[in-house]
C-alpha cells in the first residue's frame, strides 16, 4: 500500500510539473489576457470570413455594372458600391483574403531566413559570424522601398504578382529578425546544458535544433507576431502607390488606391472606410495579440 502510495505521488508530482511548465504558463497567461484573446478572435474571424468569401458570396468582383456605379448602402450591397459598380463588402473580404495571405507567408519566409542565418551565426561565431552579419548590414542598408518597387517591376509577368510581392519583401526583411535570434544564441549558447551537448559529441545542426531554437522561440514567436502588422502595413502601401499587387487584384490596397479621386473622398466614404478600418483593425489585433504573448512570455509580468 505504501509503494502504490508512492508511485500516486510521484504521478501527480510529474503531473504538476508538467502543468506548470514555461509553455503551459504562458498559455494560460496569455488566455487570462482578455484584449489579446478579443483581438484573436477578431483575427480568426476575419481570416474565415475572407477564406469562405468565393462561398458565402455569390458576387462576381471583377465585373463592371455601369447600372449600380457608387450605390451608396442599402440591403444589397451592405458597403455599398465603387466606381465601376463592384460590390465593396466582398471585395473587402475578397481583400483580406490577398492581404492576409502577403502578411502571413512574408512572416513566415522572413522568420525562416532570419532564424537561420542568426542562429548559424550566433552559434558557429568566427568568420562566419562576421559574413553573415556583414550580409545582414548589406540587407538593412537597402533603401527598402525603392528596392521593393524595382524588383518587383522586374519580376512581375514572370511570377504571380502576389507570390512576385511575398518574395521580394522577405528577401528584403530577414535582417532584423537575424540580428535578434543571433543575440539571443550568443547568450543561450554558453548555458551549461549546451557545453554539456556538444562535449557527448552532439553536431552543431542538433544543437541549435534540438537545444537552442526551442529556448529562443518564444522571442521568434513574438517577434513574427508584430512583424506581421508590418508585412500587411507595406502590402497595402505598396499597392496604394501602385507598386504593389497587380490593380486587378483586390486587396486592401488596392482598394485605397482606387479611392483617391477627392470626390469620392469627400462625398463616398463607403467607398474608402471598409479597407480603411479592415486594416487599422487588423494591425491593432495582431499588435495586441503580439504584445499578448510578449507578457505572456516574460515570467516578470503580472500582467
């Protein structure tokens, strides 16, 4: 009785160990975190919306309807419509689904290349590092904007435009993420644990995949979150130059940029407040949801 005793014990000791772990900690912070849990949900909600539109609307986007130019609105059209008669409320959903897309898959390419050059930098050190941090500098000095514009109108007819945008800002974008990975494997690699990896003979690939990457992730995490906000910020203002996504494709943007004509500035707001307010919303849930983990993340926060 005493061994089984014990053994129960030793369960529920495992047990609450596990529950109070790093990651299961910030979880629960970041779910007692109600701002950021709203703006999630906003965000989850948008994206379905936007991904479901081809279905849950039966609107054509592309077609001109001289007959219902700049309808103010009304039951049909919930938003109104534009200049060349388009429904507004699905091409703001039709949209989100381009911004959102540019936003994510730029985050995602960014983090990746950013991650790997720092972590390869951070943990080999010597020349290496000072090439790699060399590219890095090479890659931030870069007027972004004009570079942006110049390759994406060399690209552009040879690539998808969407997909000619999504690589142009990563290739242009990873240095910052770079420099901050690189900085936290300078510090985490001369734990105790990692001097102790590589003394059984552990390859540098294991260690910084199986021992480094997972202890600076939740920096990578939060800095992907807030990077994002900026990826759909220069998507949109991108397009609104006309520099961005091809005009015949909707996006937030493109809506913006045909909407500069100062009549329907003036006298459509219909025409200009979706996309307006669909990305202020946007960016301040992905900021709030990021500063959500950042707390949630820092053991010092009681927030």
């Amino acid at each position: 009785m005493e061994v089984v005793t014990n053994k129960n014990d030793a369960e529920r000791k495992i047990a609450s160990q596990s529950n109070h772990s790093p990651w299961a900690l910030a979880r629960k912070k970041f779910i007692r975190n109600k701002l950021a849990m709203v703006s999630l949900s906003f965000l989850m909600l948008l994206s379905l919306l936007s991904i479901l539109a081809p279905y849950i609307l039966n609107v054509d986007i592309a077609r001109v309807d001289f007959l219902n130019i700049n309808l103010p609105p009304s039951s049909e059209h919930w938003f109104g419509t534009d200049s060349n008669g388009r429904d507004v409320f699905a091409r703001t959903l039709y949209g989100g689904r381009v911004s959102l897309l540019i936003g994510l898959a730029s985050t995602l390419c960014v983090t990746l290349i950013g991650t790997i050059i720092g972590a390869i930098a951070g943990y080999v050190g010597g020349k290496i590092d000072q090439f790699l941090m060399r590219l890095t500098d090479f890659v931030l000095t870069f007027p972004f904007t004009v570079f942006v514009v110049v390759l994406n109108t060399i690209l552009i007819g040879k690539v998808s435009g969407v997909w000619t945008l999504i690589m142009v800002i990563s290739l242009l974008s990873w240095g910052g993420t770079a420099r901050i990975v690189r900085s936290k494997i300078l510090a985490e690699k001369e734990n105790e644990y990692i001097l102790a990896a590589i003394s059984v003979g552990c390859s540098p690939f294991k260690v910084i995949a199986k021992h480094l990457l997972p202890n600076v992730a939740s920096t990578i995490i939060v800095q992907a979150s807030l990077l994002m906000a900026v990826m759909i910020v220069v998507e949109s203002s991108l397009s609104f130059i006309g520099f961005g996504v091809p005009a015949d494709t909707p996006s937030w943007g493109n809506m913006l940029s045909e909407a500069r004509n100062s009549d329907v500035l003036q006298n459509k707001p219909w025409i200009w407040v979706p996309p307006c307010l669909a990305i202020t919303f946007t960016i301040l849930s992905i900021n709030f949801v990021g500063e959500g983990l950042k707390d949630a993340f820092n053991p010092k926060s009681n927030r």
